[in-house]
C-alpha cells in the first residue's frame, strides 16, 4: 500500500467517523423522531396547501389569516432581507463567471473540430482554454451560485435572520480574488497540471479561505437558530459548506502526492467536488424549493434522511472507479466500485421523494419558471447518478473510458441537474431580495428553451458517439484516424448546443441586471412561461 493509498483510506475513514458520529448525534437529539411532522417545519404556521411562488396565478399571497400567522410571515421577509447583500454578491459573481466560461467553452468545443481556430496566440490554445472553461463554470458559476443560493435559505431554514454575513461577503470577495488570479494563471500557462486542479496551489489557498468564510454564517446562524428540528435541506448545506473547504485544502497540498499517486488523489477529489460539494447543494435546493412552491410537504421525511446518511458514508471512495486499469492496486478500484454502485440507495430515495411529491402536479410544469427549472434538474440527477453507476463497472467502463460518453455523462450531472436547478433557484430568489418581479416572461420562456434545446443535442450526440467510438477503440483492426473522422459530426453537434446554451445564458445575464436595476414595467401580475390572464403592456 503506498503512502498516498493510506492516506486517502485514513482521510475517508475520519470523514465517515464523523458522519457516523452526526447521524448519533442526530439521533439522540430526537431528529429522526419527528417523523412526517418534520417535513412540515419549512413552512409558515398555516402556510401548508398555499404555494410561495410567484408564478402561481389563481392563489393569492399567504400573508397569514391570523397575528400569529402575519408575524411568522413577517419574520420570514425580515429573514430573507439579512442576506440581501451576501446573497446578491455571490449571485451577480456567478452571474458574471457564467457568461465568462460558456465563451471559452464555446471556443474550445470549436477547437475539437476545427483545430485552426484560434491558433495565433498561445493564451488561447486548447489546453489553456479548455482548463479555463472548466475552472469559471466549477468554481465561478457552480460554486458562487450554490453558496448564494444556500445563504439564502439558511436564515429561512432557521427562522432567524442570518448571523455573519459579513463574513460571506468578505468571503465572496477573496473567492473572486482568487478565480481572477487562477484563470489568469492558467492562461499564461501557469497550471498544476491536474483537472479540477489546475491552479497554482499558492492561490488555492483563497479558495479555502473564502470557503471556510461562507461556512461561518452557517454554523453561525444555525447556533441562533429558532427551531429545534434541522430540516433535511439543512443537513445537505451544512455538508456541503464544510466538506468542501476540506477536500479542496488536502487536495492541493504541494508536493505531497507526486507521480501517478496524484492521478488517485485527483479523481478522489474531483469526484469528492461532485458528490460532497456541488451534489449536497442541489439536492438540498430541490428538498426546499419542490414543495415550497406546490405547498404540500416532500412524501416522505424519514426516507429523505436516509437519502442523506447514506451519500454521506457511500461517496467519498467513488472517484476512483475512473483510474480502471491505472497504476493502483486492484482492491482499491474494486472498493470504489462497490461504492459506486451503493450510491444508488441515496439516488432511488431522493427521486422517490422529489418525483413522488409532484406526482399530481405535473399541470404546474406549465406555469412556474422555478418548478420547471428545478424539478428537470432533480430528473437529470436521477439520471446522470444511476448511469454513474453503470459507468462504474467494469464491462461498462471499458467501453466508456477515454471517450466522448464521459464528457456527455458529466456536464448531464453538472448542468443539466446542478445549473438548472440553480436557474431555478435564483428565479425564486430575486423577487424576495429585490421587491420587484422579472420584466419580461418570455425572455424566462426563451432562456428555458434555449438551454433545455442545447443541452439536450450535447448529451445526446456525445453519448450516441462515446460509445461508438468505445467500440471502435477496441478493435485492433479499426485505423485510429478512423475513428476520430467518425466521431466529427458529434462534435460539431456539440458546439451547436454549447452555442444554444451560451445564447440562454446571455438572455439569463440581461434579464438578471434588468433585474437587479428594476427594469421593466411594474405589474401585480405573476412572471409565468405563459400568461393566465391577458397581460398589461410590458
């Protein structure tokens, strides 16, 4: 067993012992005694059966029919009010890393079958600019999205106002600092060499910095929180946001995992940034936002939580199925294998509650800018998870590995779950920050299909072409020019969607600044996809 092998097993051995030691702790502290009571604790007192969503035409806002009820309301809009600037900071910082990445992503799908584009200068070569599109839309998009979406739901989740978020926002500050200097890096050509892990570890240091920031309003505010039950969505944040400033510090340590035991230390953690940071953050938004906006509470609580124990003690040795066939010992990818496929318990009881709970309501698919962004989101999850699964054995692997199908597989687990589900999610958030709803529906509409459309052609086309081309990789007589004239068509294809979804973006971009400067026409009505009633001039 080498050094890095033992140290990965000890780090993965701790983070399932504190695991272990929370899910006691819970259980002492009587959390999963509440049984379906509990998931009714996100609501108002008589908030239950109305919908919190704008977009709902034929209910009109709960404000409360009693003082009690007003007052909880009430304390609600102040709850969301102390996180204003926090949440606004890392939002429009998304907003911005969004646009930023989806051009070089663009550029460089371009390059995959066009390789003359872009060649007189080196700043901009593929290797360069691949890194850089990764890195913005991880760390710049995801990341700032996620972590303004959770400061958003603490103070809700809690029912107090948020506590440090001037540690957030200090926080969101040096985490930019950091994207600008490591991107810059990379373009000059100035990289670590390893994916995920591309910065100098010298800036990686901001990252956790600015992390570990954005997790002290959550231990903060939960130590003041005002209710005794932590909702599940509660459990998946405060994971998420003290995990990540950990897996990322022991990933980048310098020169503490040389040669090809780096290769292992890569994918534990880039798996790790999926399933322990972006995957928590998610889920968790879906756990919320689902049945906020139907107004009924997830199907079941109890399986919620077994949903989340069981990511927790499952995930952290997945990563490892990537190197089948690598320079590391046999029983070590076996083990992640093995993991791999456990990961299937947390995904079936997470789409049993997320799918279940809007068996019934699939009519408000129609109207909601929200529902739609995020319950399509929760879909991709399930999806994206059990092919990961399949992905992971070995006969499956074969075929898969090296090939297009993976670069299909992972933006349908980073976009199309993760980055919808956030669309979705600062549709909710920006008529309660701002007192001001979304100008223009269509451009909502637009933004939907334009993205839905994109994603959908780069999934498909990849897919359909990884795994011919993992065929033809295997057959010996098969010319390895061949195979790459074949898989051209599919790569045009790809650009064609990445182009869809960097057009959606730009329409997401305006409408988010009109926005946040209060563009548009004043109106009482709803922002909807479609209207309900003839609508005011806009």
């Amino acid at each position: 067993m080498t050094p890095t092998i033992a140290i990965l097993l000890i780090i993965t051995f701790v983070l399932s012992t504190v695991g272990l030691l929370l899910l006691i702790w819970s259980i002492a502290n009587n959390q999963f005694s509440h049984g379906q009571a509990a998931a009714r604790t996100i609501f108002s007192p008589g908030e239950e059966g109305h919908s919190e969503d704008p977009a709902r035409p034929a209910d009109e806002p709960f404000t409360g029919n009693t003082i009690e009820q007003a007052e909880a309301i009430e304390a609600r809009w102040t709850a969301d009010q102390s996180s204003r600037t926090a949440v606004l900071t890392w939002l429009s910082s998304s907003v911005f890393w969004l646009l930023l990445g989806s051009f070089f992503g663009l550029a460089s799908s371009i390059k995959m079958h066009l390789p003359e584009f872009l060649t007189a200068s080196e700043f901009l070569t593929f290797g360069r600019i691949r890194p850089v599109h990764l890195n913005a839309v991880t760390y710049g998009w995801a990341s700032m999205a996620g972590i303004g979406v959770a400061l958003f739901l603490i103070p809700r989740l809690f029912k107090t106002s948020l506590v440090g978020g001037k540690y957030a926002v200090i926080g969101g500050f040096i985490w930019n600092i950091g994207l600008v200097l490591g991107l810059s890096a990379i373009t000059l050509g100035l990289s670590d060499g390893e994916e995920w892990l591309e910065f100098p570890w010298q800036i990686d240091l901001l990252f956790v910095v600015g992390g570990a920031m954005c997790a002290a309003p959550l231990l903060l505010t939960a130590a003041n929180r005002n209710v005794e039950h932590l909702y599940v969505t509660s459990w998946y944040l405060m994971a998420a946001l003290v995990w990540f400033p950990i897996l990322f510090l022991i990933a980048n340590l310098p020169f503490a995992f040389p040669g090809a035991s780096g290769a292992t230390v890569n994918w534990w953690f880039a798996h790790n940034v999926l399933g322990l940071w972006v995957t928590p953050i998610g889920i968790g938004i879906a756990y919320y936002m689902i049945p906020k906006i139907l107004g009924k509470p997830i199907i079941s609580y109890q399986l919620s939580l077994i949903g989340f124990w069981s990511l927790a003690l499952f995930y952290s040795q997945v990563g490892i199925h990537h190197l089948i066939g690598g320079p590391i010992p046999t029983w070590l990818v076996t083990l992640s294998i093995v993991h791999s496929v456990m990961m299937s318990i947390p995904v079936i009881t997470v789409a049993i509650n997320h799918h279940g709970t809007m068996m019934g309501n699939f009519g408000r698919l129609k109207d909601s800018p929200t529902l739609r962004f995020v319950w399509i989101g929760a879909l991709m999850y399930t999806v994206a998870s059990l092919q990961g699964s399949m992905e992971a054995l070995r006969s499956i692997n074969v075929i898969t590995h090296f090939t297009h199908y993976t670069v299909a597989h992972a933006h349908l687990g980073m976009y199309a779950f993760l980055s919808f589900i956030l669309f979705g999610a600062v549709y909710f958030i920006m008529p309660r920050l701002t007192n001001w709803e979304w100008p223009w529906r269509k451009l909502i509409s637009l933004h939907f299909w334009l993205v839905s459309i994109g994603i959908l052609i780069y999934v498909v086309s990849l897919t359909v072409a990884g795994w011919k081309q993992g065929v033809a990789l295997l057959d010996a007589a098969m010319p390895f020019m061949d195979i790459v004239k074949m898989t051209l068509p599919a790569l045009q294809a790809r650009t064609l969607g990445g182009a869809l979804m960097t057009l959606g973006h730009l329409v997401f971009a305006f409408h988010f600044i009109a926005m946040l400067m209060r563009q548009g026409a004043a109106t009482e009505q709803p922002t909807l996809f479609r209207p309900a009633v003839k609508e005011n001039a806009q």
